[in-house]
C-alpha cells in the first residue's frame, strides 16, 4: 500500500483513526474524514507526529454536497484515489416499538446513504486505478441486534450494495472487501442514540476484553492488501453468524439474552 491515496471516513477517532495509522505507517498517503473540525485537527496533528503524510477534511458523509467535495479535494491534493474505506457510522440502541423514526433514518442516511455517496463519487479514480472499495459493516449486518433496529437494519444494506458492487466490477479488477467487525472496544456506543435522538453517553458493555480498534485495523489492512472479499472478525463474531444460518431460532433466544444483560437494558 505505500505510496496509495487511502480516503477515510470517519477517521478521525475510534477504527477510522486505527486504520489511518496502519495504512499510514505502510506509506499510505491519507485522506482522512470528520464532522467535528476540532477531533479531527487532533486526529491529523497525531498522524502528522508519527511521520504519516495526511490530510484532513470536514465533511458530514449523510451530504450529498460535502461527500462529493471530499472526493473533488482529495484528487486535487494528491491526484488520484486508489483506496476508499467507507467507515463512518453511528449506532443506536432503543427498542424499536419506543424509537423515533427519525432516529432510523439518521443511522441509515449515515451508515447506508454515505457509503452509497462516497463510492458513487469516488469510484471513477478507483476504476482508473483497479483500487479498493471496503465497507466496515457489523455482525450485525448477518444477525439483527435487538434494540439496534436501524443499526442492524443499515449494515444489512451495507453487505447486500457490497456485494452487488463486487459483482458488478469483477471485469473492471476492482477489489471490493466487506469488512465485519464483531464487538470492538471504540467509541461508538458512547455516541449512540437512544429512542429520541440524544447520545446514550456511555458504553452498556464492558470493552476490556474486546478487540481492540488497531487490532481490528490490523485484520482489514491485511485484508485490503490480499484483495479479500470478506472478513468477519473475532471468534464470538464468527461463531455467531455460523450458527444464525444453522439455528435461527435458537440464535433469536441466545442474541436476546446476552444482549438483556447489558446495564440498563431496554429488556429489564
């Protein structure tokens, strides 16, 4: 990958900045995406300190406009794009008999419509350059999560555009990986909404003994080097979307009472 134009959504924080650090120090040139200028400033003073040549872009990747600028900016600052991971998302976790619809929509507008806008717009380079299109899907995009509703509803679309998109490409050698990340210890569920749209604020689970973000960068970045289809990563991760095609209904029971434990389940 050294030498490659990376474009990063989401990389200012959590996987996203994981990954801009793997790539980066492989000699990856990085463009690097986020809504909070003051995050991202961080996120781009960092990389820069460990010698990884970057550049940073405000962008929300639910806009139309702002994606379509991401791409314009980042051919203009370094010429082409040869890889895009689409990694930007939020989360949510309501039941969905409680849950604003709104809040569904905004999940799908950022973690569906986002992708669909950057690959749209970034996809002319990376044909040119028989680059990578990656899309940091969930297990939750094989098994819905009870109470992520739009979550799980938004990485199902994901798997199902990934995969027409690789179909599509295969004579134009565009590589297009999915990549399935099981629990990863982020920043994610600090930031997910709840049934009216603010921020949950804290994580329901405990995070110490999940995979970390840059071991989740590590896998992907592996994976985008030997052109992969798709991965699903940890072995809870695995096991689980193994066994939902096996026995869905004895995984319904299972997936409801692990996630019902969780502090301040919507279950109890």
């Amino acid at each position: 990958m050294k030498d490659k134009v990376v474009i990063i959504t989401g990389g200012s924080s959590g996987i996203g900045k994981a990954m801009a650090k793997e790539f980066g120090k492989n000699g990856s040139k990085l463009f690097i995406t986020g809504q909070n200028k003051a995050n991202l400033d961080i996120a781009v003073d960092d990389l820069r300190k460990n010698g990884i040549e970057v550049t940073g872009f405000q962008s929300d990747v639910s806009n139309e406009d702002d994606t379509k600028a991401m791409a314009t900016e980042a051919i203009r600052t370094y010429g082409k794009i040869d890889v895009l991971i689409n990694n930007a998302g939020i989360t949510m976790r309501a039941l969905f008999e409680d849950v604003d619809v709104a809040v569904i929509k905004k999940v799908m507008d950022i973690n569906f419509f986002g992708v669909i806008y950057a690959t749209k717009y970034c996809l002319p380079e990376i044909i040119k350059n028989k680059g990578s299109v990656i899309g940091i899907s969930s297990i939750a995009g094989y098994r819905g999560l009870p109470a992520r509703s739009g979550y799980s509803a938004s990485k199902f679309a994901l798997i199902g555009f990934l995969e027409v998109l690789r179909t599509e490409l295969i004579k134009k050698e565009v590589h297009v990986l999915t990549a399935c990340p099981g629990f990863t210890a982020s920043n994610t569920r600090i930031r997910a909404l709840t049934k009216d749209g603010s921020a949950q604020g804290g994580s329901p689970r405990d995070e110490k003994n999940m995979m970390t973000a840059e071991e989740c960068a590590s896998h992907i970045y592996r994976a985008t080097v030997k052109r992969k289809k798709i991965i699903v990563l940890t072995n809870q991760g695995k096991l689980t979307v193994f066994l939902n095609k096996l026995f869905p209904t004895f995984m319904d029971r299972v997936v409801y009472n692990v996630l019902a434990k969780e502090s301040d389940s919507p279950f109890k």
